[in-house]
C-alpha cells in the first residue's frame, strides 16, 4: 500500500439494494397506513365534536422521532459493508415505521377510555334526574 492512499472497502449491491427496499417500505407505511389512518382518526375527533380525543401533542412527537430514528437506522444500513447486518437494521427501521404507524390508533383509544370512565358518572346523574330517582 502506498503512503498517503486512503482505501476504503466497497459495500456489496446487496447493501445498497436492501437500503433501497427498506426505504421503499417505508415510505409505503407512511403513504398507505400512517397518512390515512391520522386522517381517519382526526375525522372521527371532529364528527363527535371532540368527544373523542385526539393526542395532538404526543402524536406529533412520537412522529418526529420516529422519522429521526428510521432515518438514522437506514442511514446505518446504508454504510455497513455486509448485506446481512444491513438487513437488519432495514428490518428495524420497517418495525420501528410500523410501531409509529400504530402510536396514534393506541394513544386515540386510551383517551377515549379515560373520557368514557369520565362520562360515566355524569350519564348515571342525568339518567337520575330524568327518571325522578335519587
């Protein structure tokens, strides 16, 4: 080797192909489920007029570090120079895509559980004050 030469080691295709799939997937999560799935639940949130709550905060959140994880664990995928151990970091951003995904759906109906232990005592003084109860 000749002084002042760096050498560095060339990825194998496979690296780069399974960054690419890996990408591919999960920009498919975020078009196909995340995208429709926030909206369906905002719509739910606004044709009950808030009865049902929607975790704003948290959900926006868990999506920007999210994005900042899958991005950094491609981004690892993309400079290792074995195809196996890019795999598997391709794998943990999908899985980590996937858990953002379903954050909302979770978060949405915890909240709606709280508001409806919340509902249920002000339902059982209406319900007494209708009936002429006690």
């Amino acid at each position: 080797m000749r002084a002042g030469r760096i050498t560095t080691a060339r990825r194998t295709r496979g690296v780069f192909i399974a960054t690419g799939v890996g990408a591919g997937i999960v920009v498919l999560i975020a078009l196909g489920l995340f995208l429709p799935l926030l909206g369906f639940l905002a719509g739910a949130t606004a044709s009950t007029a808030g009865l049902i709550p929607f975790p704003t905060l948290s959900v926006t959140l868990v999506t920007l570090v999210g994005v900042v994880i899958v991005a950094g664990l491609l981004l690892l995928a993309l400079t290792r120079r074995r195809t196996g151990v890019a795999i598997v970091w391709v794998v943990l951003a999908v899985l980590v895509a996937l858990a953002v995904t379903v954050f909302p759906l979770v978060a949405m109906a915890s909240g709606s559980a709280e508001r409806a232990s919340d509902i249920a005592p002000l339902i059982g003084e209406l319900w007494g004050r209708l009936t002429g109860g006690a």
